[in-house]
C-alpha cells in the first residue's frame, strides 16, 4: 500500500466511514500500512496523511510548525467531513497530539481516537534512548528494528539534520503543551497505547493523559516489548485490536 512516504487515500464505504491516521515528528504514512490494511478490509475508507514538512529534504523538514502541522490536519479532516459523518483518529506519537486538538474542533464528526506512544513527557536524553539509537547505527540494515526506524522515517538523512531539527522540537513542546490543555475538552472515546520500553515518550505521559482527559469514555494498552517506531507482530496485533474495537462499538451496540 503506497510508494515511498506519498499520503494515502482509499475509498470505503461512506456510511461505516474513514479512519484517518496521522504519523508522528519525522514520520511516514508507511508506519501504518498494517493497520490501515486491517481497516479497509473491514469496508472503512481509510487516509494515511504526510504532514507538511515530511517527505523530504531537512531543510523542508525545518520550516515545520506546529500551526501548519494542525491547519493541515484540521483542513483534511474538514474535507473529509463532507463525505463522511463517522470519523476515527489514528495518531502516533505527535500525531497523537494533533488528533488531540482536531477531535476537539471537529468534535460533532469524529467518533473515536487512537493514541500511540503520545509524549506528554519526553525521555529523549535517556539512557534507554542512547542504547537504542546505538543500536541502530550498528545494526545491519536487515535488522526488523532499524527497518522499521528507517521506513519510517520521512525526511531525508544529511549531515545538516541534526541542526534542522531544533527549529521543528521546539513547536513540538508548544504542540504537546495545547494538547494537553485540551484534554480536558475530548467527548469522544479515546484508547492510549504506551510502551514501558519506549526509547522516546515517557510512560509517566499516560498519567498526564488520563488525569486531563476528564469528560471521554477511555481505554488504554500498556505494551512491553515495543520502542518508539518498532512494535513486534504480536504488539502490533494487539493495537489493531484495540482500534477494531474502538471503530466497531457502533456497529456492536446496533446490533
């Protein structure tokens, strides 16, 4: 499904609806694949997003910010909405975050969000996150885990990359600090997925998360054995079944 990092876009049926997966800083459409598979062959439409700034060079990369990243959400979820009444919010990660913000401002649209490895509170300069990037650059590229890294990772790898990124971090600080003050504000059901071994987002984000999100029926999965951008086929199972849960309670309390 899908070449390289392009969006993608299948049509399903309108009266299911579409799930709309929103990859996180760096990221790729691609991340997806699997569970955007699962969807549509369940006759959802599914729409994997490329966010503004992805897809490309570093300097592209570096004139992200956190406004363009959500008035690119909000404007697709808006187009989407014409088409469809029923909505669900697949994010990982900083898409989490701007799924945060959209199902607040499209709140009569969307019917359920999918939170992966969403940082309230970032680990990066730990000791499990130095292990792992180690890891990688060492790793053979037939590694399952720095394929997954590499596959997902959207933007172009150049020496000019470490410099590129800090313009983007900080709008991401500003991106977790609106989302948080909109937890508050979520009607909409909502599962969170952690990872105790997540290289990247600290696990203390699920209690952030669940202590703001105060007026949404809520679920979550702790994972085990799963890192920032690698999960393992029975971890990845058991995210789709949370989000085959999570789009199917209609259909399940209609019968």
């Amino acid at each position: 499904m899908g070449n390289h990092h392009d969006p993608i876009f299948i049509e399903g049926s309108e009266s299911k609806g579409i799930v709309v997966f929103i990859h996180g800083f760096m990221g790729s459409p691609r991340q997806f694949d699997k569970l955007a598979n699962s969807v549509h062959n369940r006759g959802y439409a599914i729409s994997a997003l490329l966010l503004p700034g992805h897809g490309g060079s570093a300097k592209n990369f570096a004139s992200g910010t956190f406004e363009s990243w959500q008035t690119f959400v909000n404007a697709e979820i808006k187009r989407f909405a014409r088409d469809y009444s029923n909505i669900w919010l697949v994010g990982h990660s900083m898409g989490g975050l701007l799924a945060i913000n959209a199902a607040v401002e499209y709140s009569g649209h969307i019917r359920g969000i999918l939170t992966i490895a969403t940082p309230f509170k970032l680990i990066a300069f730990s000791s499990n996150a130095a292990r792992v990037r180690i890891k990688n650059f060492t790793a053979k590229k037939s590694s399952p885990v720095k394929a997954a890294y590499l596959s997902g990772n959207s933007i172009k790898l150049s020496p000019s990359l470490l410099w590129c990124v800090i313009k983007p971090a900080v709008e991401l600080i500003k991106l977790i600090h609106a989302a948080k003050d909109n937890l508050s504000s979520i009607c909409a059901p909502l599962t969170a997925v952690y990872s105790i071994s997540d290289e990247l987002t600290s696990i203390e984000s699920l209690k952030i998360l669940k202590s703001g999100l105060t007026g949404a029926p809520f679920n979550q999965l702790i994972l085990t054995d799963s890192l920032h951008g690698y999960y393992p086929q029975h971890e990845q199972a058991l995210i789709e079944q949370e989000l085959t849960k999570l789009i199917t309670t209609d259909d399940m309390d209609g019968e």
